[in-house]
C-alpha cells in the first residue's frame, strides 16, 4: 500500500484509502497524504457492523470505479452492496494462513451474494492452490508486491554483513532460529557483521538475546525504518536470511534482492520458491543454523558465486517483480473488469438498515468483530431511539 498507491496516481489515477486503524491515529494515513493519496480514516475500536457501514457511506462520496478489500472483513462484507451498485469488487490474497484461505472460501468460491468481481494472489503458487476451489470463469489475475529498484546495486562486494529484513516475530517468521542462525554464522565467522531491521512483538528478546550472547559489536537491531530508507539500509550488505514457516511473496525478501543481496532461505510454503531459484539468484537450505552457515562459508569460499547470485538476484525482481511491473498488472488487470462490466452508469450504494451477515467463519474471527445476535443485542443506535426500560 505504501508503494503501490502513490504510484498509482503517479500515474493519473485517483486514489482513495479507506483505512481503518488501531491505536491513536494512521501513521498510513500521514505518510501516504504526502504522496497524493486521499485517506479517509476510522479507529476499529468498534465492531464489523459500524466499519461497514462507515466504508459503504464513505463510497457514496467517492463514487469509484473498483472496490480493492485488503484484508479487512468489514470492507469484504462491504462488498456487496458496493458491487449491487456497479463498483468492481475485489481481494488480495498473500499467504496460504487460515485467515487468507477463508476470504477465498467464503468471498469468492461461493456463487452468492457475497461473491466478489475477482481475486488478486501475489504468487502464482498461492493461485495454483486457490483455483481448486475457484469456479473456471472467476476472474483471477497474479499481482505480486512490487517493489522500488535502485539504479545501481546496493549490496557489498564481500561477505562482510547479512541482513534479516522483517517482523520481530516467532509464528511464521521463527525469529528464534534467525538468532541462533546469526550466533552460529559469527562465531565461525567472527569477521561477518549481521544486521536485524524490523519490529514486532519480540524485539525486546531480541535485543536481549544480542546482550546475553555478548554480540553487540557483531550482530546490530536497527529497528524498523521507514519505508522510503529500506535500500539504505541495506546498502553495503551483501546478504538477505529469511527462514519462515510460510510466506505469500515477502516484500523484504525482494527489497533485498532488488538491492543486489544474495537471499539465503529454506524451502518456504508459499510464492519464495517461485521468487528464488536454488544457486541462480540465491541459495536455498535446510532451516537449521549449521545449515545457514554452510551456505555463507559457499559465499565467501566458492569463487564468482556471490558476484553471480547477486546479479542474478536484482535482474530477478527488474524483470518480474519491480513496482512499475506491479502497477502495469494492477492496470491491466482493472481494465479487463471494467471492459467486461461494459458502460454501466455510477449508482449510489443503498445502505441497509440493519446487515443480515453470514456467521464469523473461525479463522476470521480475530478480525471480524460483531455485535451479539440482533435477538440477543440490539446496535447501540438503535437503543438511543428506543431505550430500554426495566
């Protein structure tokens, strides 16, 4: 969203972000404002219900030509009486995880009123998966997360620093095995520098791990940096170490390699095996420390492969994954719809009274958020017109 919508109207387009936030405000908000993007902005510190109808005034307003729900179960429910009044409705899906499978199974499988124009998955092997249950004619389209590529390489010309680029995180990113990964690699090495950038639940550990295992001149936490400074913060390395359980198509990862660094992984489920390509433009191995550091002793001993992987690591994401490549998609992919749609003139949304919701599918839950049955709890603004009496 920070890369693609600025580039967007960049473009020419107009651009809206509805974007519902936690905590005091929308750092999205204020960053993407500067880039030309109007947002629009509410606290989810209500239920499903109140976003949805909040998205679906807010619509009335701006009046688009495609509705794009990321992730938000409330702007996917939204959904539908945006497409009743013509709007092309569509999902982003970025990973197999539960929560990603269930927007497909409940908002695009089913040929009902909830049905979305179309899906967008950021690896043709997350496409691969879906389309099992997708009807053959739904409209689908493959759209990575494009990122920027600097004109120049970015990455070190020796196996000096390696890099870890993501969430601070133990579920999917498995930041423990990352620490002992880089413990390993600078005790053989003690001449190799690593760097973690990021944030997230465990930076703390993280933090604490590089002060008990006495690496502070070895191993440095930068913490997260703005999306506008990742290739400089990268510059000079010359490696990337990603070793999740799963993964759609990690944007740090491409960063990375679009800045020169060699990507070291292990064979990650998702779209990472379409994106590296074992000693091409980088080096796939199994998810153990000894494992990692074999694949830097290759790097820094085996001549001409680093030089090697790298070109062909930034060649990688300027031919198939750069966000003019993304934008370009994203065009084209919209054109079709609206072509196929024909001249249809704009209605306004007809909000409901009161939303007859299909049950929260369990692995939706955490995010969709509802009031009690309407039997059981009638919506707070329904109670000021017509309180309770004991």
């Amino acid at each position: 969203m920070y890369r693609l919508l600025p580039e967007l109207v960049q473009r020419g387009h107009h651009v809206t972000a509805l974007i519902l936030y936690s905590g005091t405000h929308s750092p999205a908000a204020k960053y993407l404002s500067t880039l030309g993007v109007v947002c629009r902005t509410r606290s989810r510190a209500g239920q499903t219900q109140p976003e949805i109808r909040w998205i679906l005034k807010q619509l009335n307003q701006v009046l688009p030509s495609i509705l794009v729900s990321n992730l938000v179960p409330s702007g996917l429910f939204a959904s539908r009486w945006a497409k009743q009044s013509g709007i092309i409705t569509l999902t982003t899906v970025r990973s197999d995880h539960p929560f990603h499978r269930a927007i497909v199974e409940q908002f695009c499988a089913l040929q009902n009123a909830w049905q979305l124009s179309g899906v967008v998955c950021v690896s043709k092997i997350l496409l691969d998966k879906f389309s099992a249950i997708l009807q053959e004619e739904y409209p689908r389209c493959v759209i990575p997360s494009g990122v920027p590529v600097p004109e120049a390489s970015a990455a070190g010309n020796s196996i000096v620093r390696i890099v870890y680029l993501g969430r601070m995180e133990e579920e999917a990113k498995r930041i423990s095995l990352i620490l002992n990964s880089f413990k390993e690699i600078l005790k053989k090495s003690p001449e190799t520098r690593g760097q973690m950038i990021g944030s997230g639940a465990h930076s703390d550990r993280v933090q604490e791990f590089i002060k008990n295992e006495n690496l502070e001149y070895q191993l440095e936490f930068t913490g997260p940096v703005d999306q506008s400074q990742v290739s400089a913060s990268l510059s000079g390395a010359s490696a990337i170490l990603l070793l999740s359980e799963y993964e759609g198509l990690p944007g740090a990862l491409m960063d990375g390699m679009a800045c020169g660094l060699v990507p070291i992984v292990s064979d990650i489920p998702g779209g990472v095996s379409e994106l590296v390509q074992h000693e091409f433009n980088g080096l796939v191995v199994e998810p153990n420390p000894e494992a990692v550091v074999a694949a830097v002793k290759r790097l820094k001993s085996e001549l001409g492969l680093w030089e090697r992987l790298s070109a062909n690591a930034r060649q990688t994401i300027q031919e198939k994954y750069s966000l003019k490549a993304a934008a370009d998609r994203w065009e084209q992919f919209a054109a079709e719809l609206i072509a196929a749609q024909g001249e249809q003139s704009k209605k306004r949304v007809k909000i409901p009274l009161w939303f007859n919701l299909p049950p929260v599918h369990p692995a939706m839950s955490v995010e969709d958020r509802r009031y009690p049955p309407f039997r059981e709890w009638i919506s707070p603004w329904f109670r000021k017109i017509f309180p309770r009496h004991s």
